[in-house]
C-alpha cells in the first residue's frame, strides 16, 4: 500500500496552494516532500530508504573522521570549548548521546582505523563501539565485530561477559524514569488486548536520577568497608538526626569534605594567616590562589577569537599569563584560572607541543618509580610535609627548605614523615 491516497495527495496540494504565503520554506518543503514520497510504489520508497541509510552510515563516517581531524589540531579549544564533547554540544549542537558516541568512535578509529569499513558497511554501529571499546585490540577487532554484528544490545552484552566476566557493577547513578503518564499508558495497554508493548529504553547514565523538583535519587554499589563506615556514621549522629537517614550523612560527610578541597584547591581559610616569603620565584601563595579563583569566578577565563569564554569549572587550575619559566611573578595580576585543557593548549604555545608531551611522560614515569618504590623513595608531597611543619614550628621557610634537603643527604632511607622531621631538626639543632 501506499502511504496515501490520491484524495490525501489532493488536499496536500491544496494546502500548498492555499497556505504558501501563511508557511515557512520549511514547512513548504516538508509538505511537498510528502507528496514524492505519496508518489512511490512500496518497494521504490524501501530502497530509497536503504540508500538513505547508506548514506547516513557514510555522513557517520566522515563526521567521525573529521572529529579526528578537529582534536588533533585542537580546534575545540581554541573555539573556548573546554571538551570535544563541549565543542560537539555547544558548537555542533549535537545532543549529549550522540556527542558521546561519536567522539568515542573518533578516538577508537584513530587506534584502529579498520573500523571505517566496518562502519559504513553497517557491521558495527557507534552504539555497539561504546560497548566494544574497552575491548578492542589489533588482534580481536575483525573477529568481535564479526560475533556482534547485527546483535542487539542485550546480545552484545551477553557475548562481552563470556569473553570477559565483570565484577559488581560500579557506582553510578540513573536518569529521571518514565513520567506518570507514561507508566500509566504502559499500563492499559494488555487492558486493551493490544500487541505487547515495546520495551521502553533504558535510560543514559546521568549523575543524578531526579524524583521531583528538589529531590534526587542515589544509587551506588558499596564495599563492605564504605557500609561500615556509614553505619559507625549514622550512628554517632543519632544525637543529632534520630531516624538515620543516610542522606542526612553524606550531606554532613560532603559538607566537610567541600570544606576541604576548598581549602587545598581555592586556597579558601577560616582565618587570615601572615604571609610568608618563598624561595621559588613564580611561587603562588594560598592568599594570590585565593583571589585569582575569587576575582575569575571559579571558572576557566579561555576566551576565544568571538568573544566567548570557556564554562568549564571542573579540573582548574592556576596558570601564568607569564610563564614561571620565562621569570613570570605568583603574583594575582600574573595568574589566572583555566581548566587543565587550556592550561595544556597555553603550554603547547608557549613552549611547544611535543616538549610538553615529553614532559608529560617524564612526570608519569618519574610518579610510576615512586610508586614502585615508596619505602624507598620519599614522595614530593612528604618533603612537603615536613617543610610546612617545620614553618608551623617557627623556623623560616628557607631553613626548614635547607634542613629537608640536608636531611635526605643523612639519610637517603628515610621517607616518612616523621623520618624525615627527625633528621631535619637534628640539621636545624646542630
């Protein structure tokens, strides 16, 4: 059958007629699209819609590739876009899911770029990538597109947990569920001795699972260590909160950790301490971090060619307009917030690309072998440690700096804290 008949076709060319100058070109074009469309047999309008597919697979292709492209030469950051998801959503008004699976398959064909064909071919979708990209090697790639091809979501799953059995499934938290009117439709549907109803799809992850306007489900898998010490919690705060709602300890728990993180990443205090000279030129004090991220809103200050300042107020960071190493002060009028991916682009200007990406491994390497030797090797942030704590006990900063170096040449094994304080103080009291 046709999608319409002769008589619809009638009155949608009337309505072209009569409303051409009430409609938008838009609308125009929707309608006399229709009336093609009424004019293909069954099996005409099919293939077109086979070709169609191919097409869009094809378009898939080349967005992906050209997603390559954009983040390789980091066009979405000077677009002051602090992601290629940013960029995807904002720029290219893509929504949330679609940016994410698109974005994942532009970074797995740059690893493999086998995948293109596999791509327009249609033996693999970006959906069917999101599950298969933790498991994707040079070696398993046209053997697990293979076993998936077709599959649906459920089956997919299934295949991945034979190959690779998981633990309990991490910690996270669902979408608002269906709306009431929606359950309820569901439900009348078997009522009505209707053809079974189709599944309704399982919702995104999201951070938070909205129940009404101001209240939020959480759901979360917990240790058997995180149980206990909500437990020990909700109990020493049943002077306070009687019922033990659990919401009311985390609120309290999250209370204080804010408290601390603003304290070690905004620099914030309860009260106002001397301001104490440092030895590191470019140093920046607690006072200048405090009001650089005050003074930029806690928020990253990259602003593009168009005027258009990056939102990005997750992983920031305090930058130099002028770099440290090029005698730049920790003065606040020097310093400025930028989230880690401008930080990274300002870098790659300044200094050069590939000497910031060598700069890079070496911090990683030079963290790996602490790691792998932490009995050994005392980490930054313990001379660090014992640094300030000497400051704290009244010496100045250069001689407690001094007696954490000196300490270390008299003893090299020391690498605790206390270690390390004891050997100091025998420097500072000689």
């Amino acid at each position: 059958m046709r999608f319409a008949g002769n008589a619809v076709a009638r009155a949608i060319g009337a309505a072209v007629a009569t409303q051409r100058g009430a409609r938008s070109d838009g609308d125009l074009r929707a309608i006399e699209a229709r009336m093609t469309l009424n004019a293909l047999s069954d099996d005409d309008l099919v293939a077109r819609l086979h070709a169609l597919c191919l097409e869009a697979r094809r378009v898939d292709v080349q967005l992906v590739v050209h997603l390559v492209e954009v983040e390789e030469r980091r066009l979405h950051l000077r677009s002051a876009c602090s992601s290629l998801f940013d960029f995807c959503r904002r720029r290219l008004g893509m929504s949330e899911g679609a940016a994410f699976r698109r974005i994942n398959a532009a970074r797995l064909v740059r690893r493999f770029p086998g995948l293109l064909a596999h791509l327009e071919a249609g033996r693999v979708h970006l959906s069917t990538l999101v599950l298969l990209r933790d498991h994707l090697s040079e070696e398993s790639l046209d053997a697990l597109v293979a076993e998936t091809a077709g599959r649906s979501r459920l089956a997919v799953l299934e295949i991945l947990a034979r190959r690779a059995p998981r633990p309990d499934v991490p910690s996270r938290i669902r979408k608002l569920p269906a709306s009431s009117a929606d359950a309820a439709s569901a439900a009348e549907q078997p009522a009505l001795g209707a053809s079974p109803s189709v599944p309704a799809r399982s919702p995104a992850p999201a951070l938070l699972e909205p129940l009404s306007p101001a209240r939020y489900k959480l759901q979360l898998t917990a240790s058997a260590a995180l149980r206990a010490k909500l437990e020990r919690a909700r109990d020493l705060m049943r002077h306070r909160h009687p019922s033990g709602d659990l919401a009311a300890v985390v609120e309290c728990a999250l209370d204080a950790l804010l408290e601390k993180l603003e304290k070690e990443r905004l620099g914030k205090t309860s009260r106002m301490r001397r301001t104490r000279g440092s030895a590191k030129p470019g140093h920046v004090s607690r006072a200048a971090r405090r009001e650089v991220f005050a003074r930029d809103g806690e928020q990253c200050t990259f602003v593009d060619e168009h005027d258009r300042r990056c939102p990005a107020r997750a992983f920031l960071e305090v930058d130099h307009v002028t770099s440290r190493a090029q005698g730049g002060s920790g003065e606040a009028s020097n310093l400025r917030v930028l989230c880690r991916a401008h930080n990274r682009l300002h870098a790659e200007e300044v200094f050069g690309r590939e000497h910031v990406a060598e700069r890079i491994h070496f911090r990683q390497r030079k963290s790996e072998t602490t790691a792998a030797t932490p009995d050994i090797t005392p980490s930054d942030a313990s001379l660090d440690v014992a640094r300030r704590g000497l400051v704290k006990m009244g010496f100045r900063d250069t001689e407690a700096r001094r007696a954490v170096q000196a300490a270390q040449i008299r003893n090299p094994g020391a690498a605790a804290i206390p270690e390390i304080l004891r050997e100091a103080l025998a420097v500072l009291t000689a």
